[in-house]
C-alpha cells in the first residue's frame, strides 16, 4: 500500500498554496515585514481567531511588546493584508477593463481573467483577504469593502450594458456576477503552483465559464 500520508495532510489545510507572496510594491524589508508575512502564513491556515499575538511574535521570533510597536493590535495586522489584496484586485480589475475593446464581451473576458489572475497569483493574500474581512470592525473593514463593492458595480454595469445590446442573456445581472466572482475567488484555496495548471490557462479557461454563464456567443 502507498504512503498517503503527505495526500491526507494536504487535505486538512485550508488552503493549497504554500508559498507567502505579497504584491512587488509590498515593502516587505525590516520587523514590519517579517510581521506581514509571517501574519499572512498564519491567518491562510489557522484563520485570524486561530492566530495569536504571542504566535504571530514568535514566528517572527520577536517579543509581543516588539509586535505592538509596528501594530497597534492583531487586528491591524489583518487590516493591512486586507486593504493590500483589496487594492491590488481593484487596481487590475479597472486596468483590465479599460485595457482593450469596449465592447461587453471583450469586457468581461478580460475582467474576469483579471479576477481569476489575482486569486491565483497571490492565493494566500486572497483568502486572507476574503475570507477574515469579517474579523474586522466596520472602520478597518470600510476601505475594503469600498473597492469590493466598487468591483462588483463595475461587472455589473458591463453585464447591464451587454444585456441591453442584447450580447449577453441573464435573467439577472446581480446573480450572475455573483457567480462569476465565487467561481473566481474559490481558485485562491485550491490553486498551488505546483499543480499542472498556469494561472494564464486557468484565467483564460474561468473566463471561457464566464461567456457561457452570461450566454455570449450561444
């Protein structure tokens, strides 16, 4: 019988990708950091709850009263992985949708791919991003929640436009860009690099799911 054991431990993590990758503009130099990266490794797989102060500090091998000095709490910490994936999937979303033709097919194949890029490019972030914005208190949460709601006004108003040119057939726009976006974001938990997939491959393809959910061309 074979060894499973690495298979089965696999299974039990939250997230595929092992690798902690922050945007190139991410001054990652200095304590301030170590924080960061060693906050998102730990925030990917144990979830904010399950991370503690004095677990942040030691993996980063400093003292809790040394963490404090670059952090007011924990909570800034996530607060500054969240507002750093928000802005980068914000910023590529509005680049892509200005990037090429006008049209809403070609629109929303680029936007999306974008969508798709970002969760795979930078799996830790984005799950971090997503899914422990709720530890958050409204005022830290606020910026993110701006360029989330932004983002999905700007797949909308491409659905709308296509509906209206009678390119795209929906029976609602709000859904349907709801399960573009949860298709998309589910990628940053399985997607490693390690996997036979390119994240340009699984972009082109997850926008390829897009066409068809919105109808375009068929």
């Amino acid at each position: 019988m074979t060894n499973d054991r690495p298979a089965a431990l696999a299974t039990q993590r939250r997230i595929a990708a092992s690798d902690v990758r922050l945007p190139e503009h991410v001054l990652l130099e200095g304590t301030s950091g170590r924080i960061l990266r060693e906050a998102l490794l730990l925030f990917a797989e144990r979830g904010f709850h399950g991370t503690s102060i004095r677990g942040l500090a030691d993996a980063c091998e400093i003292r809790s009263a040394t963490l404090y000095s670059h952090y007011p709490a924990k909570e800034n910490v996530l607060a500054e992985l969240v507002r750093i994936g928000h802005e980068e999937h914000h910023r590529r979303l509005v680049d892509a949708a200005s990037a090429g033709p006008a049209d809403p097919e070609s629109r929303l194949r680029r936007v999306v791919r974008a969508h798709v890029l970002v969760h795979a490019e930078f799996p830790m972030l984005a799950v971090v991003a997503n899914n422990e914005l709720h530890a958050l208190s409204a005022e830290l949460a606020g910026p993110a929640l701006v360029l989330r709601a932004s983002g999905r006004q700007l797949l909308i108003d491409t659905l709308d436009e296509g509906i209206a040119e009678g390119v795209f057939d929906v029976p609602d726009a709000f859904l349907a860009v709801t399960a573009i976006s949860g298709m998309g974001m589910r990628v940053a938990n399985w997607y490693d690099p390690a996997m036979p997939y390119e994240p340009e491959e699984v972009a082109n393809t997850y926008a390829e799911f897009a066409l068809r959910i919105t109808r375009a061309g068929f």
